[in-house]
C-alpha cells in the first residue's frame, strides 16, 4: 500500500519538451487557508492523466489556474513553454479545450449548432468550414438530429456532449475536462471514451470521480489530498491498490 505521506513522484521537466509544466503552484480564496500548495508536475506530449482526488480536494480549481480562471498566490505555469500570466491568457487559452462542470456555463446560442460554430467562426474559420466541422463533431456524439435546437431541450447528458462539441470544434492541442461523464448514461460514458481515445491532441487531463471510466480512457493518475499532489504514478496500479483510494476518499466500488 502506498503511503499517504510518501513524497509524491513529480518530475519536472524542462519548457522545451514539457506540455504542460506546473511548479511549486499555490492558491488559497481571500484570507483562507491554502487549496492548493507546492503543486507541481509535468504533462508531456501523449500523456492522458486522471486528476483524482475527493470532493473539495482542489481539482477544479487546479483546473482553473491552469487556464488563467484564477491566478496562483505562489508558483509558475507554463503551457508549450508560455508562462501563464494575464498578457498571454489569449496565446495559452487558444491551444487548450476546457470543459466545465456545467455544460451550461458553455452553451449560450439559440441553437446547438450555432453554440459550436460559434469557437471556430470567432477565431476567423470561414462559416462553411466551421459549419462542416460542426456537424461532423455532432454526428460523432449521436447529436445530427439536435442541430437547430437549443440547449435547453436537450438532457443533461445530451448537454454535456454538446459542450465536448462546441470545445473540440476548436480543434485544441491540449484538452482539460472537469467531471466529463456527469449526466451520462454507461452506453454514452463508453462512447465518449472511444472518441477522446481517437483525439489528435498532446495532452488530456481529466478530473473525475468516475474511477472506473478514467481506468479505460487514461494512463496516470495525479492524486489531490490536503492541498498536495500525494500520489503521481500509473493508474492501473493504483486503483488496484483498494486500501489506498480508501484512504484518500475515493472507495473502488462506491
């Protein structure tokens, strides 16, 4: 059983061959207590890693500082070798898709179809090509017959994968999901799997509690407690290791 208190393995790499690089990162809300403190990890290209971690562990808003949302109070990120600091927000947010717990905090158009044009056409695609790339992304998720209705008739889970369309229309290098299989059926949790598998991107990170699922769909697990990365290894090991994910709140079968 690995030990809670053992120091988690963090290689750092180097801005030059690093994705994603995060050092001795920090964050807490006003006058709180620290979140998050000493984060620090490398993401390389090809990596798709769970960030697990128990309810109020931290994670969206690791999530968060990552893409600018928040700043840190201590330490560094870098995207492909870009620092993330209020004058490169654009530069670094261009290159990541980012999913919300909410789908609906990313789906505002009238119609489904217009909520992922919209990405492409606000960063110049011309329309036809963002409306063919759109209804290819739609067809993918089982959402062609959708198209021209909004948000609001669709279900929870319909909603989610209209978000994961609006995001990919854009064609990111690096993909960050925040709970992505909330509101999905096991029949659409598989197929969500098949499609981020088949993702030309570099790097994947996705925060789930859907342990199981993140078993299929990634290869490392980055393990939030306390406010600190506790465990960074293969996540096949891991939740093999039954008294461990006990230990951190994340219980196998549960």
């Amino acid at each position: 059983m690995k030990s809670l208190t053992s120091n988690p393995q963090t290689p750092i790499g180097n801005s030059h061959t690093a994705v994603v690089e995060v050092q001795n990162l920090g964050y807490a809300y006003s006058q709180q207590e620290p979140v998050l403190q000493e984060i620090s990890f490398t993401l390389n290209r090809g990596d798709r890693v769970a960030l697990m971690g128990a309810t109020g562990s931290g994670k969206s808003t690791l999530l968060e500082n990552l893409i600018g949302l928040k700043q840190p109070r201590t330490g560094k990120i870098w995207i492909n070798g870009i620092p993330v600091e209020p004058t490169t927000l654009p530069q670094v947010r261009r290159q990541i898709g980012f999913s919300f717990q909410d789908a609906n905090d990313q789906l505002f158009m009238p119609t489904i179809l217009e909520d992922v044009t919209f990405g492409p056409r606000n960063y110049g695609v011309p329309p036809a090509i963002a409306i063919d790339r759109a209804r290819q992304l739609l067809a993918d998720f089982g959402l062609e017959a959708y198209a021209n209705r909004s948000a609001h008739e669709l279900s929870g889970g319909q909603r989610r994968l209209a978000a994961l369309a609006a995001i990919l229309s854009l064609e990111p290098t690096i993909l960050i999901l925040d709970e992505p299989t909330n509101g999905l059926d096991p029949s659409w949790r598989r197929h969500l799997a098949q499609v981020l598998l088949k993702l030309p991107v570099q790097v994947m990170l996705i925060a789930s509690h859907d342990l199981n699922w993140l078993g299929r769909v990634t290869q490392r697990a980055l393990v939030l407690s306390a406010g600190r990365i506790q465990i960074d290894g293969n996540i096949q090991s891991l939740l093999q290791d039954g008294d461990t994910l006990d230990q951190l709140g994340l219980p196998i079968d549960w």
